[in-house]
C-alpha cells in the first residue's frame, strides 16, 4: 500500500515523528510537506494529499494540523476523499473498515505521539468490509458529492 503524509507548521513536529514510526515499519510513505515550522496553510496539504489519492499515486493518506479539524474540512471538499479525524482507535479501524476513509487525520495539539503511533497502526491495518450495508451507505455518500458535484448519481443511492 502507498501511503503520503503531509502537515501544516502546526502538525510538523508530530508529522515527522509518524513519518518516522511509518519508515521503521516499511511502509511506502511519501512526504509531501511541510518541512519545517514556517507558518503554512493547511488546505494546501489537504490539497497535496487530495490529489496523490485521486491520480493514484497513493492509496491512502494521513493529514496533521493543530487540531485536525481544519485540514479534514478541506479534504472532504475533494471528490472521492473520506477523510475522518479520530482521537480513538476504535475510529481509526471502524472509519476504515465501514466508510472506506481514505485519509487518516490527526491533531497534533489533541493527540499525543504514543496515540498518534497506535491511530496510525489501527487505520492502516483496517480494510473496508463490503458487507452489504456498508456499501450501500458508501453508495449514499458518493451519491451526495455526485449531486453537489454534477457527477452522474450512483445507482441504488436515494438521498
């Protein structure tokens, strides 16, 4: 599985420390930024992120701000991104394994490292289970941003 990570200054130090737990594991992690504390803005990572799942240069992706929040409302603005903030590890799994989240997001001045590493590990170690009532709450989800986006709406999906 290809993995990117990418932070805002506020998610930084927590970033490379992630970056790092993922590179001893022997993930296949690319970091896309940022690479120091310089005051940053975190849609532009979302957006990097975003981008690297949508053109298949990655399968899944994990963002890092102050808090989590803004960075996963920018990327829930990217057709095809899942992404969910969690602070549990029961979320990590579950938002994996019944929503097919895509993009792990942690806040660094919520979480700490020791919690980081394990949502990381939960997350990454969930697979969606295509039980049938999962897909067809996927199917409504994606139904949703085909109505907002203009995209053709998804068969079976009423919202």
């Amino acid at each position: 599985m290809k993995l990117v990570i990418a932070s805002d200054h506020a998610g930084f130090e927590l970033k490379k420390t992630v970056l790092q737990h993922l590179q001893d594991k022997k993930w296949d992690v690319t970091d896309l930024g940022a690479y120091d504390t310089k005051p940053s803005d975190y849609p532009d990572f979302a957006v990097l992120v975003g981008d690297a799942l949508r053109d298949g240069r990655a399968d899944r992706g994990i963002l890092i701000c102050g808090s989590g929040v803004g960075v996963s409302v920018a990327a829930n603005k990217i057709p095809g991104i899942r992404a969910g903030i969690c602070h549990d590890t029961y979320s990590a799994h579950q938002g994996v394994e019944h929503d097919d989240m895509n993009v792990l997001v942690l806040g660094a001045r919520v979480v700490g490292v020791a919690l980081a590493q394990d949502l990381v590990d939960a997350y990454l170690n969930a697979t969606f289970t295509k039980e049938e009532r999962h897909v067809r709450r996927l199917s409504k989800v994606k139904a949703i941003e085909a109505k907002y986006t203009g995209q053709k709406k998804f068969e079976g999906a009423k919202v």
